[in-house]
C-alpha cells in the first residue's frame, strides 16, 4: 500500500515540530489504510480487549471509548504498524537514527457525544522516558476544527512538572488510578479555564491527515460533535533515540511494567522485543 504524497515529511514539516511540538501532516496516509483500519476498528470494538475503558456515556446513550495494545491481536492494526508510512514519518520528524513501534490507542465516540478529553501530557504517564517520542493522531472520518484535538502550541519544552489528571477517577477504574499530586508537582494549569492566555491549535482535519505531537505536549478535547458527526482516532506512539524504560512509583497509564519485565526489559533499558519492535532505521545506518 502506498502514501498519497511522495515527500512524507517536509523540512519545513520538522522545524514545525521541533518548534510547536506539533505538526499536522495532510494527506499522508492513503486511502487503502484508512478503510483497512475502519474495518479494524469494527472488530476491535465488537471485541475489546480487556484494556478497553468506556469514557463517558451520557443521558442519551452517547458514548466515548478507549482501547490500547491491540495491534498484535487485530490484522488491519498490525500491518499499519510494521508497514505503514507512520515509522519513516515520526522517524524523519523526530531527527532519529531509528523508531521503536511503542502503542496504539483507539479513541471512539458515537455521533453527537460531547465528552472532551481533559488537557494533559502523555509521556510523564509512560512507562518510558525521553523526549524524542511521536504521538500521532488520526482520525478515520472527517472532524470538524470544534472537535479536534487540541495542543498548547511550544508546550513540550515547559520545564515545570504537572500534576496529571487522574483518568481513573472517569473510569473508576482501579487499575488506572494515578496520583501525581503526592510529590514536587505543580498544579496543572487551568487551561480551558483560561484559554485565551494559551496559545492552542487545531484543525479541521480529513481521514489521510494526522497530527503528530511530542508526548509531552499539553493536549485535549476532541469532544463536542455535531448530532450527525461520529469520531474514530487511530492513533500510535513511536520512540525514537534518546528513550529508557522508566517505571514511575506514582504509577503508570497505560502501565506496561509487568510486560516489560517479562520480556525482560528493565528500567534504562533502550527499548525492544517484538512487543516494542523496530520498525525503521534510517537507511544511510541501515547497512550498518
Ligand atoms: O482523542 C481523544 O479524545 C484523546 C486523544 C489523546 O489524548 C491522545 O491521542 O493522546
């Protein structure tokens, strides 16, 4: 399966990324993998996996879920994931000399369904540290600007620690319980509160676009659909040189320690196994 466009990533493109901390590619992702990854997407949620989280289900019925860690059990995911343009994307945009395949997450809500994602960061809640990572989100079906995700422009560069919003306390789930607020933290700010002191970007984005953001951008929303609009988001996380395994005493979501070490990955570890593999190098290192 191809791309639409022959250059992947622009230099402009990696100066966006360097600098904003996001950048959203158009067009990248050809059709073909598209409807392969809807036809995933139905499997998958006909059958979660036990990850599966529901987000929020409202008076009407309408709901916002959550699944991760699938690709190896659903075909469509898989061959996205080892074959797809996204590692040479992230790969060129993070500068790497090579990409390590990390997780997929699936975001789905029914048409109508207003739940947005509070702002949080993703990578102080892995179980790795680094700052060359690549989160890419991908939606499967036309959305509206009001109902993108949503990302503090430069934000991956603050240096202030946050407290983190604990999404266990929406899924009352104690698995993905999270308490960031039992050391140095700060408080999160309060950013929907306070919006226009943010400088926040989004886009109306077409199924073939994607927006790829460091994990430690300040990042939310995606809620707040038209009656007629539903959302389905692919999206997948990729690391790049600078990366370690980290466990994190506060806790971890997802939390992959268990499956790390039994693979025998260990805290400052590089990341690997055929459950984080390899899946581009750069090809002027590749002969080495
Ligand atoms: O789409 C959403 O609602 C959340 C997306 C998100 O937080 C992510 O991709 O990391």
């Amino acid at each position: 399966m191809s791309s639409v466009r022959s250059e992947l990533v622009s230099d402009d493109d990696i100066e966006t990324f360097s600098r904003d901390g996001v950048v959203c590619l158009q067009q990248v992702i050809g059709p073909e993998w598209i409807e392969s990854l809807r036809a995933g997407v139905a499997s998958n949620m006909a059958n979660p996996s036990p990850r599966a989280r529901l987000w929020n289900r409202d008076a009407q019925g309408r709901e916002s879920r959550y699944d991760s860690q699938v690709w190896q059990d659903i075909p469509e995911y898989r061959r996205f994931v080892l074959e797809g343009p996204m590692a040479e994307i992230t790969g060129r945009l993070m500068g790497s000399s090579a990409v390590n395949f990390f997780f997929d997450a699936i975001f789905t809500r029914t048409p109508g369904n207003q739940f947005r994602t509070p702002f949080h960061q993703d990578e102080p809640y892995w179980s790795v540290e680094g700052f060359d990572t690549c989160s890419s989100w991908m939606p499967l079906v036309s959305v509206e600007r009001c109902s993108a995700l949503e990302f503090v422009r430069g934000s991956h560069r603050w240096t202030e620690r946050y407290q983190q919003t604990n999404f266990g306390a929406m899924t009352g789930d104690e698995r993905d319980q999270v308490d960031f607020t039992s050391d140095d933290r700060v408080p999160f700010p309060d950013i929907e509160g306070d919006r226009d002191s943010f400088d926040i970007v989004s886009w109306d984005m077409e199924p073939g676009d994607v927006a790829i953001f460091n994990a430690r951008m300040i990042h939310g929303g995606s809620g707040n659909l038209a009656p007629d609009r539903d959302l389905q988001v692919f999206n997948t996380q990729w690391l790049g040189d600078d990366v370690r395994v980290r466990f994190r005493e506060e806790g971890m979501d997802p939390d992959h320690s268990q499956v790390m070490r039994s693979v025998g990955l260990a805290p400052g570890d590089r990341i690997g196994t055929d459950l984080y593999p390899q899946v581009w190098k750069r090809p002027e290192l590749a002969a080495h």
